[in-house]
C-alpha cells in the first residue's frame, strides 16, 4: 500500500459503491475541496484505496488484505479520524479491539417549506455570513480547516452563518464536504446557549442560500444523538438511510 498525493477519480471510480454513505466526502476530496491523505495497492490500477481525513471520516473500499488492513490501522493510530467505512465482507480483518460499530442516520430533506415556519431569533441575538474577519472566532475553525486543508480554501469552498450574543460566536452552521451538488452540514452550538432556537435559524439561513445556489444539504449524525436527528426533522428532514460505520473514538 503506498501513499499518494492525487489519483484521477476515474482510477478509482470502480471501488466506490454507488450506495456509499457519506459520500459527499469522498466527491469533495476528488474534487480537491476537502483535505484527505490516499493510500492504494497500485497507482496505475488500484484495486483498493483508503482514504483518511484525519477529522471525522476515512474509507476503506476495494479488495482489502490482511497486509493492508494492518497498515490502515497504523495510519489510524498515528491520525486517527472518528469513523471509518469498510464493506461488510471485510468486517472480520478487523482488529478485534476495533471491532466497534456506531449506528448511523443520514437524512435528506423532504419539507423544505418548514424552514419558513421557524420562530425569529430572540432580542440580544444577530445573524452574520461567516468571512475573513469572523471564521477564526468559530467554535469549529480547527474542525473546519482540517476538513479544507487550510482556512483559505475554506474561505475559498465553504459558505457558512453564524449567531453573535453581546460579541461572540454561539451557533454556527458550515458547508462541510462539497461535492457538485451535495454538501454535508457541519453545525453546533455553544452548550450554554441551547434550546433558545439558535440551531435552527443558523441551519436554515445556511440551507436556503445553499438550495438558492443548486446544491442539495445532507444530514449526517449517530443514531444515538436524540438533540441532532430532532433538529433535521425540526427543519424538514427525514430518515433516507441506516448504515453503520466502525467507531474509532
């Protein structure tokens, strides 16, 4: 398995299923609007690739050995994202200490038109595009410039909103992965300034203008994060998929 700093998509496009979950991440590496390390068995005709973004996701797809499998898992102890995909078939290479799996939901939206039946944001609370000026006062810049590989591509790619109280950043909503129609949201918001609605206006002034642009947002979240899948069906999401993903945190 060697390390590679680009393949052409369509070397690969053959190991990719067309059901993979998550995949807006692995459509905005190729595209080179995310940051990921490569690995394959062959760069000429790989019949496997592993892909690691060092942040949240990481891919296993091909015909996988032993051998390879072994080297995937040193790379993941040296940097170590929080889930990776491999097949089913692969389940039993491995490790028996990784042998852990997270449920998984992703979601699409199906009733656009409750983004307009969201209440206004409470008196004290403002309504900024993310920029230059404000990106690295954001909870999630350290999350978001790994994805992008730097805070200028992410300037570059990325759209993004963000709710201030008395100055500082309390909600904030991301254009995570960017494929050529699909982005993966990436939001949060301060523990302390939960349940006032902020979640939802944040989401839904980043869904709009990104639906206004032709891009399709995907929600992505574990099974078992209740505040999360209520949020999606809280602005017009619904259930599209169950999956699992091997949990490596």
């Amino acid at each position: 398995m060697k390390k590679v700093e680009y393949i052409e998509v369509e070397k690969v496009s053959h190991l990719i299923p067309g059901d993979l979950p998550n995949k807006a991440v692995l459509d905005a590496i190729f595209l080179g609007k995310a940051f990921a390390d490569m690995w394959v068995d062959d760069d000429t005709e790989p019949s496997m690739i592993f892909v690691n973004t060092k942040s949240l996701f990481s891919f296993a797809l091909g015909e996988i050995s032993e051998a390879s499998m072994l080297k995937i898992f040193q790379e993941i102890q040296i940097n170590s994202p929080f889930y990776l995909y491999i097949d089913k078939s692969h389940y039993s290479l491995l490790p028996v200490i990784h042998k852990k799996f997270t449920k998984m939901l992703q979601f699409k939206l199906t009733y656009p038109e409750k983004l307009n039946d969201l209440q206004s944001l409470p008196p004290g609370f403002s309504l900024k595009k993310i920029d230059d000026e404000n990106f690295n006062r954001c909870q999630w810049y350290d999350l978001m410039v790994k994805i992008f590989g730097s805070e200028k591509d992410y300037l570059r790619y990325a759209k993004g909103y963000c709710i201030y109280n008395k100055g500082k950043i309390v909600s904030e909503a991301h254009t995570g992965y960017i494929s050529k129609n699909m982005f993966e949201i990436a939001t949060i918001t301060d523990e302390k300034y939960r349940r006032k609605n902020l979640s939802s206006h944040v989401n839904a002034s980043l869904i709009t203008c990104a639906k206004n642009s032709g891009f399709t947002p995907i929600w992505s979240c574990e099974e078992s994060n209740i505040a999360s899948t209520s949020l999606a069906k809280k602005l017009g999401f619904m259930v599209d998929r169950k999956y699992s993903l091997v949990s490596l945190h």
